[in-house]
C-alpha cells in the first residue's frame, strides 16, 4: 500500500508492469518488489525444496526469496532479484519454481514431507538400487526443486566487458563511500566510485536521520552532485564489485539493459575488469534476520526493508506490523513506521533491559517464537516469561542485528576476526593487498563514525600513493553505539529457517552436528546452506553460530567458510561476452581468400588461418573428383596454391648463421647465398619441433619458413634461445609472414608459367633446385624459392601482400591456359604424401629425427638445441615407432588416419598395438590409397603385411609395409 | 608487363562510423622495422638525430615517425629507412604486413575499453605515447595520436576480425548513448 511521504519515487511517472500476467503500476524508481508491495502482492515465489509460499525478505541486492524470471524465449532471465530489478514500462515478471500457479502450487505437497526430506535425506535414501539415481531419482528430484531455468536457447542478447582504471576504487556509496570518494577526489585523483544501486547514498537513502542538520538524504545527493562535478570522478552505477583479484584488479557487474526496453546494440550486462591502485571498500553491513518457528511467511521481512519501503519508496508492507529484534534497529523501525502513519502492533525486544518512549505495545526480554498465515503473515506469536501472547500483524520486521559485508576482504584466502562486542565477523587490515575497509563494512555502524572511517580510509590510500592530504571536516550525524544482545534462534519445536534460498532450517544444522558434519565446510555441504545463489548472505552467520552452539563450540572457533567470488551471481554471458560467432577466435585470411570463396572453394581451418580445402569445377561431385584433378594438374602441367600461411622469419646479423646452426640439427652458416635448404627443429627434450626450409639471401640474411600453424611457437622458441640460452648471439628476427604473400607454382609446366609472368626469364642452369633470390613482376619486386613439396619441380614466388590477390589471379589464369590451375590442402596433402613429406601430422611433439628416419640430419660436428636429450638410449631404441609407408594390399583398398595397425592375425587389442596411421590420400597416379604411418621397428619391417583396425569407423584393410617415399624416390622430377 | 593492381589490407571493410566515432584505414605507408644490433644503439640513435623512441614512445623523425614497437625495436613509419642503417640494425620492410586503422572521435577512448587492458587515462596514455598490447583477442600496437584518436595497428590478415572486434565494441558504446 502507497503512503504520503518524500521517497525516492516519482508520483509523476507512473509505471506499468506485469507479474504472472496481471497488470500492475508503480512508479519511476521502484524496484519490482517495492512495486508489487505498493499493490498488496506479498506472496512473490515459492522456496526450492518445499515449494514454501515466500515473500520479500531484503530490499536489496542479497534477497534470498523474492526471485523472478524477466523476458522471454532467448533472453529470459531467471533468478532475477525483484529487490534489484527496477520497474519500466512493460516488464514482464513471472514467478517460477510453481505449477500450475503462484498461488496454488501442487509441489508445496513437499512441505507435507518435510519431517522426512531434512538434511541428508537424499544421501540416505536415494542409494538402491545404483543405477536409479541417475535415470529416476535425480530427474525427479530436480524437477521438484529448483529456482528459475534458462530458456535452453542461445543468448540473442547482448554482454559487453570492459576495463577501467583509476588511482583509487570506491566499492559503495553509503555514508563511507561517499565521504570516501569525496576525499580521494578532492586530492586530485582518479576516483572510480561503484555502487550497485541506482541510486547513490545506500542506507541515507532509506533512513530518516540527519547530517549536518539536513535529512540524510539530501546530504548524499549535494555530496553526489559534488562527486559529479568532479573530472577526476567517474561514478558507476548499478555496478556491483564482485571479486578482488591480483595486483589491484576487481571484477565488477553493471547492469546495462536491464531496467528498459532497450536499443538492439545496447548490452544487458557489461562485465568491468577495474584495475585500481588502491581500493576502498564502503560495502556497508547487511542485516540478518532470526531464526523462529514459521520465520518465512509472506510479509515477515528484515527491520531495515521495513524502513526502506517506507521512507525510499513509500510503501507500507502491511497495515499491522509488529517490529522484533536484538538492538535498536527494531527502535528505529517503529518510530518511523509510526512517523508514516503505520500502524505498529507490537515492538519486541529480545533485550530484558530494554526501554522505549515509542506509543506501541512493547514486550521486552520477549521473543517471537511462531508466526500464522498460510500465503501471508497474519499473525505473530510472543514468548515472554509470563507465557505467549498472540498478536495480530500483516508485516513482522525483524532484525538479528548486522553482519559487515566483508565478502570481497576474504577473496585472496583471508579469514575474518569475530568481534564479540558487535557479534559480528569483521576484516583484518591487509587481507586484500591496497584495499582497505571502512565504514559498516569494517564494524563500524553509526553514521558518524563511518562519515570518519570513509575520510581516513581515503587518506590512508592517498598515502599510499604518495599523495598527501588533510583530514576533511566531517559532517555532523547521528553517533549512537551499537547496542546488541546476540539472538540467532528463538528455542522452540517446528521449522525455523536460516537459509531462506536453499531451505536450510535450524534442525538441519544440528542434525548435520549430530551425524558429525562438524567442520563448518562439512555441515555446509550436507545441508547445503549457503549454496544457493545468494551465497548464504543472510544464513551464513546465523548457521555456524547454530552449528557453534550444537557442537560446543564457540563461534571464532568454529569458523566460517569460504567466501568465494563471484559477490554477486554473473551471467556467464556476460565474462565471455563477445566470444560468440566471430569473436570466438581472431580469423586470419590470406590474400587470396576472397578469390578463394568466390571460386566454391570450402575453407579448412589451420591454425587461425583459413585456406581451400579444393576448388570444385563443373561436373565434379564429390571432393575427390576435385582433388584427384587438382593432383594430376601438378604432376602433369602446372598447379598454383597459396603458402602465404607458412610462418616466414626474417633473420638478420652477424650471427644469423650461427643461430642457425643451434637451432637446427644441421648446419645452416655453409648454405651458399641464394641457396635454401631444409631443416630441422628440436625441442630441449630432443623431440621435432618443427621442420622447414631456411633461404640465405645474404651473408648476414635469412628467411625461415616453418609450418603453418607452428610459426608462433617456433619464434617464441627463438626468443628463448636468444633471450635465455645463446645471449651473446648478435642476431634480430622479425616475423615477416605478413608482409608477403607466397604461390607454389608447381608441376612440369612451372617454369614456362613463371617465364610468361617474371620480367626477366629463369632457366634452370640459373635457378637451380634449392635457389633463390630477387626478382620482379610487373615492376615489383618480388622473391623467387626453388623449392618443392609436391616433388615436381615447383618454385614459390613471394610478392609484398598488396599484390597478393592480383598475382594469385593472374597466376590462376596462366596455369589454367596451361592445361593446370589452382589446387587446396586435398591435393597438397596427397602430392606430400606420394613423396613422403611430413607435416605436423607426424611430427606430432612426440617424434624424433630417429623416428622420421632423418637421424643423419643430426650433426655430428656441432651442437644443436636438444643434441644431448636426442641421444638418450630410450630415443634411440630399435622398437620405436618408425615412420612407414602403406599401401592396401587385400580386398579392402581403404586406409584411413588415425587407424591402428597390428601384425596379421594378431587380435585387435591394445596389448597388440604396433602402430597407427598418421595422414593418408589417393594417388591417382597410382590408383591407390597410400598411407603414412609409425610402425614399430618400421624400417626393419618393409614388405611385412600388417593389419589395418579403424575401430571408429569399422574398416580393416590389410597393408604392406613399405618405404614412405612412394613416388620418384630420387628426387629426379625436382631437379631437372 | 603485367601489372599488379594494389590492395590495401581494410579495402572494403572501412571507413564506418557509429555514433560519431569514426574508424578508417590509414593510407598505406613506408613501414620498416628497425632493431638495433648488439652495441649499436646509441650509433643508430645517431643516426636519427637521438630521436630513438623509449620503450612507449614515439619519436618525429624527417619524413615520419619512430614508433616503439617491443623490446629494441622501432618501426619508422612514413618515410623509407635509409640504407646506411644496415650497418647499425636489421632493416625490414613491413609496409604490407599490417592493417593500421585510426579511430577517432568522442567516444574512442570508450570503444578501445571495450578491448584493451591498456590504462588508456589522460595520465597514463599521453598523445604521443604509444603501447603493443591487446586488443581483444589479438596483439596490436596501439599509439595515442592526438587526443581523441588513437592509431592502431594489427595483423594484415587479420583485418577483417579487427574491424568486427571495433565495430561491435563502437555499437555498444553508441547503444549507451540513446
């Protein structure tokens, strides 16, 4: 119900809004909870296991009960706070975990059960017969209990991350944060000050003191409107802090979309990555209810959410409220209750010395000990030594006093201080590096002293940057002492709750006590307090004081659990925003690519590259028709294919040479200019690397190729040897993969393809095999390699990459009026493995040079990265797989990669494993499929028949064991 | 002759502006990489006017600019690299290996901290100051080139995924603007 009074809301705006369907209206600045109060709606949800009917219980961000799902289809948002969400013109809020209604809930026949579903009960129960746990009874009991669900549909919303830096982060703008943030700002620095609500000033918000002789208020917004005045200021609303991480970097959630229908491009969620020098934290302290019988009915909530809907949004929770509690919140909450003409049926205060002026009935040294009312509190029972009196009320405010909201202090493995005066846990100094706690969140409750708190935390960070400032005048306000008796259960039969989320009453605590879950870790596992999404902000306290007190224990020694980030529940969406569809990896595209796509190629990832896989010509069907061409064009005209992806490394100096020699196993400091010759990389452990070839094209002057997707790891590999291993070395590399792109021309018909296009002719007495050098094309200049990895003879012609897609055209367009054209990885694959060429594939982290045959290339005149590990006896054994070829040989033709080999007629079992397959292609020169693979003792073994298992796709195929150059083993059609 | 007709690395992707900033392809330029050999930093120093950028720094040089590109290196920008230099550093021509982009305007600084760790503040990041960095998911260079533009510059293949990086960070900034 809508009382007079000066809230935070704006009368001239009113707001409709549906929840489960019916229209309702509040105005601008209500949350929805405040909202549906202000319509008389008490009964919000219903709990996770009993299906309990639940109300509002906080008017802030660590409400446990009031949780509601927004939207629809994709962007349906479940376990959305109704205490944080703010009403706009056409929400639409349902309630969740019900069927078929709020109102009337079949499932709430589980509170019927309830006697026999406590603790544990799942564990006892559910355990036979074995196989049922995962088919029936998990299913159904997740059915049964729940929160809200997800629509099961991608996320068509937007999230957003962001970073943000500043001298000195202010988590919170109440009282201390303020004065915090004011401080800091005034000494010159840059102050990020966030706060989750949407507006600034925390409980001043919701209060009705005074500071500096005008309404707390009105205080907070001059002093915001100082803040926003500021350049060096930058105020984050609707932003929760959520964890302290290293070096000075909090995670912070700001709530972007969430409060209107909004732009297509505008992020629900925006996830701050804040790097901050110094942070204060002003988080406040959050009250926590007590535990009685019943202490979960609609309309029993804290003494502080009382306040707030009566003074922020003017809203009466009921038309009767009684107030309880164990310090002078209650006090407060009646006073003001009265002040807005509400009216108070009775004021309880655990406290037997306690006193009031206030005109409402009051029971001191009374309990509240059961409460009546199905869907809505209507009556509360008070336990006094004179015996229980009942008492008519619609709204119990209820307060167990406060815990500091300390959350973030912990998030680097501190633990808490438990502070006996407060009955509170509360930081220590240090437990996050530059952050320091002030204010309610340090133990510190009345106004004046967290006015204080937030100033010299402020200065005491200021110092810490080296920046020097005064103590501010601090303003007037209420100094009163925090006066409480501890109370965390009310004794009494029946359930009283202590983790409204999870449904964790005090009879679990100690029934978990009992069957020793003692630890405080243990009993929260076996309970599950709080584990749901609330984190246990309101139960945590309470519980282990319960757990304490069941155990014989004190309360410090009993300890707390971990506090974990995230403060606040974070959409996944929201960290990994930007990741989805093509954000997921960076693309890089040669350039010929556009040609490429144009031309039906499909594209094949390879690294983070994309390149063809074929290019299909009319009438071709299938992808082989186009490979088997795309190969007979290389080995009977000419073919053309992009290798601007392999890793190009330019390397210069003095000692270019002689970082060649360590880094490959044979000598690079005697390649001739203008020569090229093929290499190979270990790792320190004597396994390849990488392998590829190396052109001299000056005496202080190489380029290094590797593979495609190796070339990062191979120049980080360099720095480490220049940094770390051979630091004398006078020697610079840059990668230069970039700057141009690259064409194998390949096939008998290279040369005549070449001679039409450079400007100046070749033959092959000038460009030998294995040349290089300068040359030019239309003007440009461009670098020519005599190379071959189909073993034709090939050449690759490099241009800086502005031509790339032009000379990809043109030579397109030659080698096709030459009877070739253009070929993808399918051909290139099949060409390499006719000659037995390696590539990752077989080089897989795993090999050695005396695996891949190519021992000889370990030199014996010098050393080379990875010698020593290389020569280890177990490297070297005869028994190691070995690189072979095979060739089908029986009435299956297929070999497939990835297949096993075992000898013939041996069983295909793992203890029989030989070998396995590691690339294979059809020859169409051959007719065959042709296959490479490791073999035990492989080269021993050439001419045995093997047998071929691809258990995954079911072939057998019976291979012969042969050398795995397959074609021109002398190398004849390269060198001609 | 044939001819080879030239393209540059964001030729069809940019310019696009959103929300009023604006982000387009810088005209192609030299681009020459510039690492110092052992013991010849202060001759290639020389060899500049002492113009050599610290690490972060840009430096003015006749014809263009030195920007700090890692550890002892510098890329010069604008002008060729004279020849003599190869006595001092390996010289590399890079002029095709990159996509540089400028984007500018108003709200550039908030696009680039949709993408970058980087402390981008007036404080931090002066006109002139330069960083290799992240952006994203990918490294750059990124130099302050006056105060409210900010040139960068990324892989050439990879231009593509740098404008779709840029451009939805420029639409969610611009969506906040509404």
């Amino acid at each position: 119900m809508r009382i007079a009074g000066k809230g935070l809301i704006n009368r001239k705006k009113p707001v409709s809004f549906t929840f489960d369907g019916t229209v309702y209206s509040g105005f601008e600045g209500d949350t929805l909870a405040s909202a549906l109060l202000a319509n008389g709606v008490k009964l919000m949800a219903r709990s996770f296991k009993y299906h309990r009917p639940r109300g509002v219980l906080t008017a802030g961000s660590e409400e446990p009960n009031a949780l509601v799902t927004i939207g629809n289809g994709a962007s349906q948002d479940p376990n959305v706070r109704a205490t944080v969400q703010e009403i706009y013109e056409g929400l639409e809020a349902r309630s969740q975990n019900r069927w078929p209604s709020l109102a009337h809930d079949v499932m709430a026949v589980n509170d019927l059960g309830a006697p026999f579903l406590g603790a544990g009960f799942y564990y006892k129960t559910f355990m036979w017969p074995k196989a049922f746990w995962e088919k029936l009874y998990e299913p159904v009991i997740r059915r049964a209990a729940g929160l809200g669900a997800l629509s099961g549909a991608a996320v068509t919303d937007k999230y957003e991350r962001a970073y943000a830096h500043c001298d000195v982060l202010v988590i919170g703008a109440g009282p201390t944060g303020l004065m915090a943030a004011l401080t800091a700002a005034e000494a010159g620095v840059d102050v990020i000050l966030a706060e989750e609500d949407s507006v600034l000033g925390g409980r001043l918000l919701s209060e009705s003191g005074e500071i500096d002789g005008v309404p707390a208020r009105d205080w907070a917004e001059a002093t915001v409107a100082r803040l926003q005045g500021m350049a060096n200021v930058r105020i984050m609303t609707r932003t929760s802090v959520t964890g302290a991480y290293d070096g000075g970097t909090y995670g912070a959630l700001e709530r972007v979309g969430h409060h209107g229908v909004v732009a297509a491009d505008l992020p629900k969620e925006c996830f701050w990555r804040i790097a901050a020098k110094r942070a204060v934290l002003a988080a406040g302290a959050l009250e926590r209810p007590v535990a009685f019988q019943n202490n979960d009915r609609p309309g029993i909530m804290l003494a502080s959410a009382v306040r707030s809907y009566v003074n922020r949004w003017n809203v009466a929770p009921g038309k009767a409220v009684a107030v309880f509690g164990n310090n002078d919140s209650a006090h407060d909450t009646a006073a003001d209750l009265l002040a807005a003409g509400v009216h108070v049926s009775a004021l309880i205060d655990s406290r037997p010395d306690a006193t009031t002026d206030l005109p409402v009935p009051f029971y001191a040294g009374a309990h509240v000990c059961g409460s009546e009312g199905r869907k809505a509190l209507e009556a509360v029972s008070i336990s006094r030594a004179s015996g229980i009196d009942k008492v008519q009320a619609d709204c119990l405010a209820m307060s167990g006093g406060w815990n500091p909201t300390l959350h973030l202090t912990c998030h680097m493995s501190g633990r808490p201080d438990w502070d006996e005066a407060i009955a509170a846990f509360v930081p220590r100094a240090g437990m996050v590096p530059g952050m320091i706690a002030a204010g309610a969140c340090n133990g510190v409750f009345s106004t004046a002293a967290c006015l204080g708190e937030g100033a010299g935390a402020a200065l005491a960070a200021l110092d810490g940057l080296g920046v020097e400032a005064e103590m501010p005048a601090l303003p007037a306000a209420e100094a009163r002492d925090y006066r409480i008796s501890p109370l965390w259960a009310v004794p009494g039969k029946g359930r009283a709750w202590l983790d409204f989320q999870n449904d964790v009453s005090v009879k679990d605590v100690k029934q978990a006590a009992v069957e020793n879950f003692r630890s405080v870790e243990h009993m929260k596992r076996y309970t599950t307090q709080g584990m749901a999404t609330d984190q246990g902000k309101n139960s945590n306290v309470g519980a282990l004081a319960v757990l304490a007190d069941a155990t014989g224990r004190g309360i410090p020694e009993t300890g707390t659990t971990t506090y974990r980030p995230p403060f606040q529940p974070v959409a996944i969406a929201a960290m990994a925003a930007g990741s989805e569809d093509k954000g997921f990896a960076p693309e890089r595209l040669t350039t010929s690519h556009e040609l490429t796509v144009k031309a039906g190629a499909p594209m094949i990832e390879a690294g983070l590259w994309y390149r063809p896989s074929y290019f299909p010509r009319s009438g071709e069907t299938t992808w082989r028709q186009s490979c088997d061409r795309e190969v007979m064009h290389v080995r009977q005209a000419v073919g053309v294919a992009d290798v601007s992806t392999l890793g190009k490394i330019d390397i210069k100096g003095p000692d270019a040479g002689a970082l060649l020699d360590f880094l490959y196993t044979n000598m690079f400091s005697t390649l001739k200019v203008g020569r090229v010759r093929y290499g190979l990389m270990l790792r320190e452990d004597g396994h390849v690397m990488d392998d590829g070839t190396t052109a001299r094209l000056a005496e202080d002057h190489f380029v290094m190729t590797t593979t495609t997707a190796a070339a990062g790891q191979v120049m980080s590999h360099m720095e480490l040897i220049t940094q770390g291993v051979k630091r004398k070395l006078d020697v610079r590399f840059t990668s230069v993969t970039e700057h141009w792109a690259q064409f194998a021309v390949a096939g008998p018909k290279s040369r005549e393809l070449l001679n039409g296009l450079l400007d100046a002719p070749i033959d092959g007495e000038s460009w030998p095999f294995m040349a290089c050098g300068d040359v030019s094309v239309g003007g440009v200049k461009a670098r020519l390699f005599r190379i071959s990895f189909s073993g034709e003879q090939a050449y690759e012609l490099a241009v800086p990459s502005r031509y790339g897609e032009a000379l990809f055209a043109e030579l397109r367009k030659r080698a096709e009026g030459l009877g070739g054209g253009v070929y993808g990885m399918e051909a290139l694959n099949v060409l390499r493995i006719e000659k037995g060429f390696i590539t990752h594939g077989e080089i897989d982290g795993r090999m050695t040079a005396f695996d891949i045959g190519m021992q000889g290339m370990m030199s014996k005149k010098k050393d080379f990265y990875g010698k020593g590990a290389a020569a280890r006896p177990g490297l070297l054994d005869d028994e190691r797989p070995q690189l072979v070829g095979l060739k089908p040989v029986g009435v299956v033709k297929q070999i497939t990669a990835g297949a096993h080999l075992y000898k013939d007629g041996a069983e295909a079992v793992r203890e029989n494993d030989q070998g396995y397959v590691t690339s294979v292609g059809f020859s169409p020169e051959m007719g065959s499929f042709l296959g490479l693979a490791f073999l035990k003792g492989g080269r021993a073994r050439h001419g045995e028949t093997v047998r071929m298992v691809d258990a995954m796709r079911g072939v057998e195929t019976t291979c012969e064991v042969c050398h795995p150059v397959f074609l021109d083993p002398e190398g004849e059609r390269a060198r001609d | 002759m044939i001819d080879l007709k030239a393209k540059s690395a964001c030729e069809g992707l940019l310019p696009i502006e959103i929300g009023g900033v604006k982000l387009s392809e810088v005209a192609p330029a030299e681009m020459t990489l510039i690492a110092p050999y052992r013991g010849k930093e202060a001759a290639l120093a020389k060899a500049f006017g002492g113009r050599w950028p610290a690490a972060g720094e840009t430096a003015s040089v006749e014809g263009g600019v030195l920007v700090w590109f890692g550890r002892a290196q510098a890329m010069l920008i604008g002008t060729a690299a004279p020849t003599t230099l190869a006595k001092f550093a390996a010289v590399t021509e890079q002029s095709d290996a990159w996509a540089r982009v400028l984007l500018e305007g108003a709200g550039a600084r908030d696009v680039l901290a949709r993408l970058t760790p980087l402390d981008i503040r007036d404080t931090a990041f002066a006109v002139g100051q330069t960083a290799r960095t992240e952006l994203f998911h990918m490294q750059v260079s990124i130099t302050r080139v006056s105060k409210d533009a900010w040139q960068i510059i990324g892989f050439r293949s990879m231009a593509g995924t740098l404008v779709h990086d840029l451009q939805r960070a420029m639409k969610g900034v611009a969506a906040r603007a509404i």
